[in-house]
C-alpha cells in the first residue's frame, strides 16, 4: 500500500528512526527536500505528522542521524545538506528540537552521507561524513554536543573522489569503527581507526579491483563472525567481500550476484537481512534507475544458503517506484519485520508499507 504525503522538495534521502519523544515508541524523522519531516508514533504504530514542530532552516538535506549528542538522555539529531552546512538539532524533550548551528565546525556544503559513532572512544558520539568531490570528514564531539573537525590531524591521507556511499563498522575487530566509501569512478576505500580516532588508508587490505561501486553495506554474510562486505557495482554484477577476520578481504568465489533487469539499478540502499525467513541474509537493492518499461522494479535476491543469490524481484512487483531508504520495524506486531520504503512521486514522499497487515499513516 502506498501512501503520498505531499511535501515541497524534492523526496525523501534518509530517516533515522528512534523514541523521539521518550514515550517508549518509535518515531521517525525524515531527511528530504527543504525541510525534514517528523512523524509521531500514537502509540499504536499509526504515526501523525509533526513536521510544523520542526526548526525551519532549509536544506535540501541529504542524510540525517540520530543519536543523544549533549548527553541528556535523549535523542538529538544531526542533519546533513547538499549544498548546504550541518546541522545539530538538540531535542530539549518530547520531540522538541531547537537548531544550534554555534555547535557544528563547518565550511563544506557538499554532504552526502552521514554517521553517528563514538570514534575516539571518550563515551559521546563523533560524527563521520561523506562528501562528494571533497575529502570526507570526522568531527568530535565534546561531550556537549559542540562538534570540531579533526579531519585533517585524524585522517591525514584522505582524498576527494567520486563518491557514492559509506558504511561504518568494525571490519578488524579492534572494537573501534571503522570506515568503507563506495567509489564511483576507482576503487573503494576503506580507513581503520587505531581506537583513538585516528584512521589509516587500509585500501589495500581491500580486493584490488575498480568497483564502480554505487552502495554498500556491512555485515556477516557468511556467519563466521567478522563483518563482511557486499558491493553494488553500477557496470557489472554486485560482489561479496569475505573478511578473513582481521580486516583483510578476498571475493567470495559464489559472491558474484545475479544482474536483475535491462540495465543496471542505480542503487541507494542495501538491506541485507533474511528476509524470507528462511536462516540465511538475502539482499533487498533499493535503486532510482528507470528500466526498459520505464518503471524503477526494487530488486530482491534470495540466497541459496551459500551466498548464491537468484533473482527474486517478483516478490517486490509491486513496489515500482524511486525509493532511497528503508525502514524496518514491525509495525503490525506480528513478530515479523515490516518494511517501510521511502522514496518519491514527483514533488512527494512516498512510503510503501511492505507488510503482513494493515498500518496506517495518517
């Protein structure tokens, strides 16, 4: 079921989810077009929207996180804009942000990606950015919520390139977050941190091969505890990278993954879960590429139980349309994960619910 909530922008990027309001539930919040959006969960999992409530600065805004940046216990938010600055948005209780751009160091406007992790383990959260054609950035935190960017002190050996998208994750298991850019035009990249916020480029410990990758995402593919990665490529079929266990990579041998549809999808997001319920990690694609039909088709791959993957699309038909993000929660409390896609229709955004029973937005 789709439902179009008409917003100026230009669509949904992506949400971060979280008890907003300290009600015990989970709200939402939108990054998209002008101004975000902020839906409030009743209670019940209907959700009415409090975007009103919201600072007005204008983006248009690309990635949001969310995360307790001043240490009061509740959920603030960073924004990210492109073009534009970042933005920290503290929450001072029930959902109420105020805007506080004196606590964000910034000078770039080209933001495309952005996480939350306590990098430099001190107990607060850092922030870590992508940007497009300029060099990435980090940014501690103080404890407060002012953020400062060491980029430069802290990873020296960065460079602007074509970049795509970024994951966060503990590829080495020196329980420290790591770092993975996805490259357009050249190889990925990919920075270890030594635990105190300082990264190196560790590109090499990555196969040597130009991905042209357009997503990626992290997480244990093939069960052996170590964090794994899997490649969407924009010019070939998409690749899993099996990590051996201290941070270096080689192709899984069965890690070539079916190309779906006339051409390649543009992909925003990858969801990696067992979707089918089935015990193993299927891969959910969400792209923006118009295929030969002139339609967006999602594309949902199954896995064999050994990381050969088929194409199951056909489970996903009716979902056409541009989605960027994805939501995952059971929202009809089933015991069963719901997935709520964001995307766009024209100057809106779009949620598909793709679920076992009936949820509202209203």
């Amino acid at each position: 079921m789709n439902y179009f909530l008409p917003q100026s922008g230009a669509g949904a990027w992506e949400n971060g989810k979280g008890d907003i309001d300290g009600d015990g539930d989970i709200d939402v919040l939108v990054a998209h077009g002008n101004l975000p959006a902020l839906w409030i969960n009743l209670g019940d999992d209907t959700f009415t929207d409090l975007s009103r409530t919201l600072p007005q600065t204008p983006g248009p805004y690309r990635a949001v996180a969310l995360g307790d940046l001043d240490g009061d216990g509740d959920l603030d938010a960073m924004l990210a804009a492109r073009p534009g600055r970042l933005r920290v948005w503290l929450n001072f209780g029930r959902g109420q942000f105020v805007d506080r751009p004196d606590l964000v160091d910034d000078t770039v406007s080209n933001h495309e990606k952005l996480t939350l992790a306590d990098i430099d383990d001190d107990g607060d959260l850092d922030a870590i950015v992508g940007t497009y054609r300029a060099p990435h950035r980090i940014l501690t935190n103080d404890g407060t919520g002012r953020f400062t960017d060491v980029s430069d002190a802290q990873m020296p050996d960065r460079a602007a390139a074509e970049f795509s998208d970024m994951v966060v994750c503990d590829v080495d298991g020196n329980g420290a977050p790591d770092v993975v850019f996805a490259i357009y035009s050249r190889q990925n990249r990919m920075y270890l941190n030594d635990g105190d916020g300082h990264f190196t480029d560790e590109t090499a410990r990555l196969p040597a091969v130009a991905d042209l990758a357009d997503a990626v995402a992290c997480v244990d593919m093939d069960g052996d505890g170590a964090l794994d990665l899997y490649v969407s490529r924009l010019q070939a079929t998409d690749a899993i990278y099996i990590n051996q266990g201290d941070g270096n990579f080689e192709v899984h041998p069965n890690g070539q993954i079916v190309d779906t549809g006339p051409r390649p999808l543009v992909t925003e997001h990858i969801l990696a879960r067992d979707i089918d319920h089935d015990g193993d990690l299927d891969v959910l694609k969400l792209g923006t590429q118009l295929n030969l039909n002139g339609e967006v088709a999602q594309h949902f791959l199954i896995n064999d139980g050994d990381l050969g993957f088929i194409d199951g699309s056909l489970h996903t038909a009716d979902f056409v349309g541009s989605y960027r993000d994805v939501l995952v929660h059971d929202f009809d409390h089933d015991g069963r994960d719901d997935l709520l896609l964001l995307g766009t229709e024209m100057a809106d955004i779009a949620y598909t619910v793709w679920r076992s029973a009936g949820v509202q937005l209203r």
